[in-house]
C-alpha cells in the first residue's frame, strides 16, 4: 500500500466512529474545532491580561505602584513612595506617615483610641531630649504618661488599652536604633511595634521632629563629643544592612573622641556632624546609602540628598525649630489637637553660643562650608514654619488668647529646656558595649 493511502487509513480508522455520524464534509471540521477553539482561549487570555494591566495602571494606588528605588535614584525630584507607611521594608522607600496637609483637614484629630502613632525622628543636639520629655511628661491627656525614674523611661499607653501611642526615645528607647534616621525608621517602625504588642495592626503614623540652626547645632555637637560623646551604638541601617566601617569610618582612634580640638573636629572629611540634619532627613538609598553620603560625596548626590530632606520635611506631620520655642509649641498644638501643660521656655544663652562668640570669622565660615546642606534645609523649613504659623494662626478665632495663655494647663511639674545637656544623651561611657548585656541596652 502506498504510504500516503496508508496514512489515511490509519485517520480513517482512528475517527470512524465520529465520521459516522457526521454529515458529509463535517468530518473535516470536527478535525479543525480543537485547534480553533484553543486560538480562541488564547486571544480571550490575552485581550483579558491587557485589560486587567490597563485597569491596574489606572487604578492602582500611588503607594503600590511608585517608581522602583533605582527608578527614583534617577528621577530624584519625582521623589515618589511605595508601599504602607511604617512597615518593615528595607529595601524601598516609605510614606513617613500622613502629611501636614492631610492632618489640617477639618476633621481631622490624633486618635488616642485608634491606632495613630507619633514618631518622633530626634537629631542630636537640636533640643530633641528636652522636647522628648515634654511629650512624655507634660502633655495634658486622658491617660498620661506614666513615667519611671530609674529607667528614665515612660508607658505611654491609650486611654482603654496598653497600646503604644508614641514611638521615641522616653517612650520605647531606641527600638530602631540609637538617633534612628529616616531611612531607618521608616523601615523599622511598623515591625518594631507589631513585635512589641503582639500583633500587626493598620497604623496611621504620624513623623514629626526638629531642626535647629545648623552652625549652632554643629557647635553643640563639637562641645558634646569633646566632653566624651561617641553615638557608637547607632546602626547606621539602610537598605536591609548596616553601614560598613568603610562606608562610616571613625574619624579617632580609642574609646572617644575626648578632648578634640574644633580644628580636628572639623578636618575629618567623614564627620557624621557635617550635615547631620540633611543627611538624617533624606531617603538614603537615593544616594546609595552612606557609600554616596561620606566617602564618595559628589554634588549630584548632595543635590538629590537635600532635595529628598526638604520633601521628606516638608511631608512630616510637624516639626518644631530650637530657636523659635513658643512659635513651635503653638503649632504642635494647633496640629494635633493637644495641650501641653507648661510653656516651652526660650534659652538665648547655650553652651555652643558661647563657643561661637569665641571663633574666628574664618573659624566660622569653615563650619558653614562644612553644613551647606543643612543651612539652606534650615532656610526652607523656617520659610516653610512660618507660613504654617500664619495659615494656623488665620483659622484660629481664640488666637490672641491662645498665644498668651500657652501652656497653661493646670498640672503640676515643668520640664525645663537645656539644649546643650549631656547629662541624659548618649556618652561613650553608658554606650560603651563590653558585653552583651550592654549592648541590648540600645534596644529595650
């Protein structure tokens, strides 16, 4: 039999019983249905997956679909965040939280009873100790903070139940780290809380902080590591690691730095003071971290780095300037809806005035070259607190009251200002790790 007869006997006997029963020429079409309707499951497939991606570009939520880090390095004024405010992401970007525009919406109020949590970023040497203590001690609340001595550490629960309103140093210690940046918060911050209570929990959180007059701040901190301070405990964390010794190298050899003279303060190229408040604001893995924020520094990256702290400011729930005390209490106040039951006290002599009425104007200018970053940031956010002040002050009808009657709350105790204390700050001799009894010390 010649193979081609053979081949259509075989097909024949295969389907004859189908044939059988199919008009003539339906036998052939019977052939082709499968193959037809698998083209047509194939084309609803796809029509199906290009609808659901044009739907989800159109629909998806800014938090889900920003730009990938990478993307956002590139496009540094296009700053865009990914994901859920406060949870545990390393290697992304976060929301620090509900902005200062959604918080003056008429009826907006700081839920004690819910589930809003105030961060508080705190920057050495710009009053945060002081301004920590207030929030732990004399703001007037249903259910105040209740504080131990000893520990020097407050629970500071809601009005019905344990949960954690406020997430700082007096209230948790430094769970994130010790003077946790941005970076690091924004990663840290949720998870840290969902371990601590037990459960994960939809948070608002709200990122507040202060600023304080960069050469003045810079002063204070030379005064504060020349008295022994070293801040070794602090993890430096960004992008699901901590920064290497190469990336932060020491700017001394030994224990501390004690004893430094400005001059020497000054002249480590890698000094962590230098820009301190720029660097602790901005989203850090815009700029790879601290590989592109100390030894590898390029005005590319200072540029994008500044640029991210003033957005990032700018985003935060409130943040307070040192130098203007009553001015920055109103506006807490106006914020969130709370009272603090004493006035913020203005202290023109510090420490670090002292030092600078002392300097040279050469001295001076080096340690304003040294901040170029954090003294145009300053200029942006006193621009930025004044006009909140005045828009604040507008919407208020009992002003004139209010602004005379600040923190007259009745309650007894006031906690006092003292910008440049180091009695309670982080010295090298209650950081020194020997042990590692000390070094869980940071995170309890």
């Amino acid at each position: 039999m010649h193979p081609n007869e053979m081949q259509k006997s075989v097909s024949v006997q295969v389907d004859s019983d189908f044939a059988l029963l199919l008009p003539s020429g339906a036998y052939e079409i019977k052939k082709m249905e499968p193959r037809s309707k698998l083209r047509k499951v194939i084309l609803f497939c796809l029509l199906l997956s290009l609808f659901g991606m044009v739907a989800f570009g159109y629909f998806c939520p800014d938090q889900v679909c920003a730009l990938s880090a990478r993307d956002r390095a590139t496009e540094p004024f296009a700053l865009s965040y990914a994901e859920a405010p406060g949870r545990p992401l390393p290697d992304i970007i976060v929301q620090p939280g509900l902005s200062y525009d959604e918080v003056l919406h008429d009826d907006f109020r700081f839920d004690l009873d819910a589930h809003d949590v105030m961060v508080f970023l705190h920057i050495q040497k710009t009053g945060g100790t002081s301004f920590g203590k207030h929030l732990v001690m004399d703001l007037d609340l249903k259910r105040p903070c209740n504080c131990q001595r000893a520990r020097k550490r407050c629970h500071c629960f809601r009005p019905h139940s344990n949960e954690i309103w406020l997430f700082s140093r007096y209230s948790t210690g430094w769970k994130c780290g010790l003077h946790a940046d941005f970076t690091e918060l924004t990663a840290c911050v949720g998870g840290e809380l969902d371990r601590h209570e037990g459960s994960a929990v939809h948070r608002r959180y709200f990122y507040i902080t202060l600023l304080r007059e960069p050469v003045s701040r810079y002063l204070s901190e030379f005064k504060h590591v020349k008295r022994g301070a070293t801040w070794k405990g602090s993890r430096h964390w960004c992008q699901g690691r901590t920064a290497s010794a190469l990336e932060v190298p020491p700017c001394y050899t030994g224990e501390s730095w004690r004893g430094v003279t400005l001059e020497e303060f000054a002249a480590c190229p890698w000094n962590l003071a230098n820009n301190r408040q720029t660097r602790m604001l901005a989203d850090l893995a815009l700029v790879g971290c601290y590989n592109g924020t100390l030894r590898h520094r390029t005005a590319d990256s200072d540029r994008v780095m500044l640029a991210s702290a003033k957005r990032n400011l700018a985003a935060m729930s409130y943040f307070g300037l040192t130098e203007y005390q009553k001015i920055s209490q109103y506006v807490f106040e106006e914020t969130f809806n709370l009272r603090f039951a004493v006035p913020f006290t203005q202290h023109n002599a510090t420490v670090s005035g002292a030092t600078r009425a002392a300097l040279s104007p050469l001295q001076v200018a080096r340690v304003k070259r040294l901040n170029s970053l954090d003294l145009e940031l300053y200029e942006f956010a006193k621009n930025l607190m004044f006009k909140r002040f005045e828009a604040l002050k507008k919407r208020d009808s009992d002003f004139e009251y209010r602004w005379r009657h600040l923190g007259e709350v009745s309650r007894t105790g006031v906690t006092e200002f003292d910008w440049d204390s180091n009695l309670e700050d982080a010295t090298t001799e209650k950081y020194r790790v020997t042990g590692k009894a000390q070094s869980m010390e940071l995170f309890t």
